[in-house]
C-alpha cells in the first residue's frame, strides 16, 4: 500500500496512514512530544545490550527486509540470553530489586 501511495503521489492524514499500518499510531500536534518522550524514557531505560540490538534490528530491517530482521531478532535473542545482563535482571526481579549496578 505504500508503494501504491508513493507511486500516485497521494497524501493521506496521520489517521489514514495508522488504519493502513504504515505508522504505529496517529495522534494530535500537542501529545506528540509527550508521547515521544515517554517513549525515549522507556527505551533509556533499557539495559546498553538491549538497545544496541534494537538499533541494530531497525536498520537491518530498513536496508535489508523483514526475512534479515527475524534472523537478526533469533540471533539477539541468543545473545541476551546468554548474557550476565540478563542473569542479574531475571535474579533482580525474583528478588524485587533493580537489578542495575
């Protein structure tokens, strides 16, 4: 559908994009820097090994699809689950504390 879009030079509203998937979600001028910014908190507030991966995954997918993307998500995974990181996180929540150093 966005190649349709792009190709007849359409212009469509936030709310149109949204109900064809090509967006999250469409708001209102004024909530839009409050809701990135709640956003950019929960990302900060990621581990640093998550977040590479997260970048990471985002740009496989913009230059390379979707079929790279999975694999670079399966290829994450194993690595998170193998990390310290993630030991201390799942040890801090059977404990209730942080689990950040």
């Amino acid at each position: 559908s966005s190649r349709v879009l792009c190709s007849l030079a359409t212009c469509i509203d936030g709310r149109k994009a949204a109900s064809l998937g090509l967006v999250l979600e469409a708001m209102d001028t004024p909530l839009v820097l409050p809701h990135t910014l709640t956003i950019a908190r929960k990302i900060a507030s990621f581990s640093p090994i998550a977040i590479k991966g997260l970048l990471k995954s985002i740009r496989m997918q913009q230059e390379e699809g979707l079929e790279s993307h999975l694999q670079r998500e399966a290829d994450a995974q194993s690595q998170a689950y193998a990390s310290q990181e993630l030991k201390d996180a799942v040890l801090a929540m059977k404990h209730k504390t942080s689990g950040k150093k």
